[in-house]
C-alpha cells in the first residue's frame, strides 16, 4: 500500500491541483466576461440631460486595474469620462479638476503624475471622474470656445462640477447597483479653482476636497495680475527687458540674501515674505550689458514683479506678486529660454482677455498691452461671479462636515501664494478664527515648490513628494486632522 501511494498520490495531487486551477482560471474567465456585459451595458443608461457615448473595458496596465471607461455628454457640450473598476471597487468616487483653460479630456492622466490625474485614484480601487469642463479646445491656452459664448463660460466656471458629478454617480450605481459611500475631488490650479467652487457652489457633494495652487480669482489673476507683469517686462519696441538669460544671476542674488532668513542655509527659502533683495551689487556700470550684471531696467522689472499690480494711485489691484525663490521656474512660466520663445504666461493673458475677461469679447486684436490698470478692473465684475472662487464664507461646506486640504508652494511664479495666504486668512476670520476653521479646512504652504509642483524644486520637491490622498481619507475617515501632506513625514 505505501509504494502504491507514493505512486498514485503526486499524480492526483497533481490532477486535483490541475483541476482546481482550471475551475479557478474559468470562474475568471466568467467574472471578467460578466463586467465585460455589464460594462456594455452602460451604453443604454438613460440619464436626464446626457447621454452615453461610448462604454468599454481597458485591460489592466502596469500600475492601473482593469475597468470599464464611459464617455458622457452632458448637455450642452461637457464631455465627461468614468472610469469604473471591474473588481475591488472600495465604495467610493474620485473626482478630478483640469488645468489652464482645460478643453482636453483626461489630459492629466498622459503625463502620469498626481495633479488633476484619474489615476492614483484609480489605483486605490476609486470609481474616478473627469471632464473637459464644457468645450473643445485646442490646448489648454486656447480660450477660443468662449467668444460670444456664455453657456460654455459658465459650465468652465462651475456647472462642469455638478455635472461630472451627477453622471459619475448615476454610473456608478447602473454598474455597482450601489451609491458610492464617499465623494472626493482634488484639483491643482484651474482644478483648485474649480475645487474651492466646488465647496461654495456644491457644499454637500464631495465628503472631502483637495485644493491645490487655486487660481481662486481668476479675472484678477489673469487678467489683472499677468497684465501687470507682461507690461512690467515689455519694453517700448515689445522686446522682453529682463531676458531669461538674466536669470540664474537673479536666482543667485536672491539666495544669497534670503536662504538664511529661516535659520537654515539649504537652497530653499521658507517664507518669501522675509525676504528683501538688494540688486546693487550686481547692478550694471553705466552702459554696460551682459548676463553677468544688471541693468537698471531689469532692476525696475523685478521691482514690479516683485510687487505686484498697483494703479495709478498705489492701490493693490491683487495680494502681492512674483514669490523670491520661485526663480528657477520663470524659464516655463515668466520669461521663456534663451534662444526660444516666451513663457506661458503670456499666452494665458492674451487668450484669457480676447475671449474671456470681459462681458463683450475685444477678439483677438487683443493683447495684454491693452489692459488698463484704471478701468478695467472694474469691468471684470461681470464674468468674476461666474468664475471666481475666492469667497471665504465656507459655512455651508463646514455645516455639511465636508473636510478640505489646500496647499500651495511658496515657490509658485504663476499663481501667487500670496492670495492664497490672503483667502485663508479671511475664511479665518469668517469663520471665527484659524481654530475654528481648522476643524474643517487646512493649509499647507511648501516651500520650494513649483506650480502644482509640476518641475522639480531645486531640493527636488515636487508634486512626487505628496500623499494628499492618505491625507484626506484618514482626515475624512478616520478623523485624524492632517498635519502635513508630505509623503515622507
């Protein structure tokens, strides 16, 4: 009997091994056929005001699980895309912001980080949510689709939220046959605008909200703010005055002088707000010119920037301007590379202004030239109640137990901190104190941080070195108050 076991026994193991993973291997096969029909089936989901244009699988990727993606229209023209797990959903939706002026759907996700991304969502088991925020643009510098257009300005300003929204719940329950049990969204510039909206406009939709780098007042950020510092840097035949290869020396001086201002000498500057540059060490003699000194009109250049938009009678048009410290990141933002042509920001301004800024549309003829520091901030009013999201009146998202992180580099060339600083305080003081207000809303300012951290500080911090994700559901669920949105602390 022993040497029959020994013989018989390995091979029906074997069989039975054999067996089970077969039964295994097509109970699989059958799950994922069933998802596959359930999927499908989200075509022929009726949805009041929108409709579904394409439902189908995208196979499980290196760092994503499989699901099941749904395109939406909702009416008029916000182009909405789900993204729906087949398996292990954990309860919940994901909800994302898009940048610039937006206009390209799921553009976040082709670059693989954080910001404004589906897929860190996603990898959690979230159901995710995205949109286009109501048009069709050819980048995200192209505000085109808004000439004589107010359907399109107001789904960009707010309505797209509620929208994505809505359809991103009513698919998730079709495919889950389930509400979600918590909503989040998370957004970094035009996405943390659209986040602090969210929180004004929707106060009992999302349980938790991620707002990062909000550009809170667009009309007086783009339009006023970038103005500013397009004409600071214009001189009189257009040529640009400080050239980026100015640069480098600016970022030196200003080291040198403020690194030390937080008590440590580590490349990166704390608070920009302590800091005070003196240029007259490297000022030009008179005449002279090179990448080594500069000149007087570079000096008045930084002067401005540093300043920040005032009229003619020195009223602060907008809270502060370009952050010391943020220097190496004006080649994207400010002035562009040697050798190539400007940094984004005047692109924003020209097409923000042409199409956007004001009730009547001037078109293309113009440009940021153009703006008058003692009128036209008056006449943005109009289209600053359908875009602007700098209200610091949060008692209706308090109200609701809606928890909030906002975070902002202090390194940010293109959407000043500083107004960010100036919101919170306000919302402090609205609410009653910090105290109060942090039981419902945190902010994080990092130092040595780019635009949503989108290029490496010189420390290497960037949007990498943050889990505001963990942050948020241990804050949500768990009720443990973040007290930093680093991944390494």
């Amino acid at each position: 009997m022993t040497g029959l076991w020994n013989r018989t026994m390995p091979r029906a193991l074997a069989a039975a091994a054999s067996l089970a993973i077969a039964s295994t291997s097509a109970a699989a096969q059958e799950a994922d056929a069933a998802a596959a029909e359930r999927c499908a089936a989200l075509r022929d989901v009726v949805l009041d005001a929108a409709f579904v244009t394409t439902a189908r699988v995208i196979a499980q990727g290196e760092t994503l699980p499989a699901y099941c993606e749904v395109r939406v229209t909702a009416r008029p023209a916000v182009s909405i895309e789900v993204r729906l797990p087949l398996a292990d959903w954990n309860g919940k939706l994901y909800q994302t912001g898009c940048g610039g002026f937006c206009g390209i759907l799921g553009r976040a996700d082709a670059g693989g980080g954080f910001i404004n991304a589906m897929g860190p969502g996603l990898a959690r088991g979230y159901a995710t949510a995205t949109s286009d925020s109501g048009h069709h643009g050819l980048s995200i510098l192209d505000a085109s689709w808004a000439a004589s257009n107010p359907p399109a300005e107001r789904d960009w300003g707010w309505r797209s939220v509620g929208e994505t929204n809505r359809v991103a719940n009513a698919l998730v329950e079709a495919f889950y046959e389930e509400p979600t049990e918590r909503d989040y969204f998370q957004g970094c510039s035009t996405g943390g605008r659209m986040a602090n909206r969210a929180a004004l406009t929707y106060p009992d939709m999302f349980d938790g909200i991620i707002s990062g780098a909000p550009a809170l007042d667009y009309t007086g950020l783009v339009a006023t703010k970038f103005s500013w510092l397009v004409q600071a840097n214009t001189a009189a035949d257009g040529s640009r005055i400080l050239t980026p290869a100015k640069v480098p020396l600016v970022a030196q001086t200003v080291m040198a002088q403020c690194d030390a201002t937080d008590g440590a000498e580590d490349g990166v500057i704390a608070d920009p707000r302590a800091c005070s540059v003196d240029y007259a060490a490297v000022a030009c003699e008179a005449g002279a010119e090179g990448a080594d000194c500069l000149t007087e009109a570079d000096r008045e250049v930084l002067a401005k920037w540093r300043q920040g938009p005032v009229n003619a009678a020195g009223e602060q048009l907008y809270p502060g301007g370009v952050p010391e410290g943020s220097e190496p990141f004006w080649a994207l933002w400010l002035t562009g590379r040697e050798g190539g042509g400007a940094g984004l920001l005047p692109g924003f301004v020209d097409n923000f202004g042409a199409w956007m800024a004001f009730p009547e549309d001037p078109g293309t003829s113009w440009t940021a030239a153009d703006f008058d520091f003692e009128e036209d901030p008056a006449r943005l009013a109009t289209m600053a109640a359908v875009y602007n999201a700098d209200d610091p009146d949060l008692s209706a998202f308090r109200e609701a137990g809606g928890r909030m992180i906002v975070w902002h580099g202090w390194a940010d060339p293109l959407v000043t901190p500083y107004k960010t600083v100036d919101w919170y305080e306000k919302a402090a003081a609205a609410a009653g104190g910090e105290e109060t207000l942090e039981e419902n809303v945190r902010l994080f300012m990092i130092p040595g941080m780019d635009h949503c951290g989108l290029q490496p500080g010189p420390d290497g911090i960037s949007q990498a070195s943050l889990d505001l994700i963990t942050a948020l559901e241990r804050w949500v669920e768990q009720g443990e108050a973040p007290t930093t949105v680093l991944a390494d602390e």
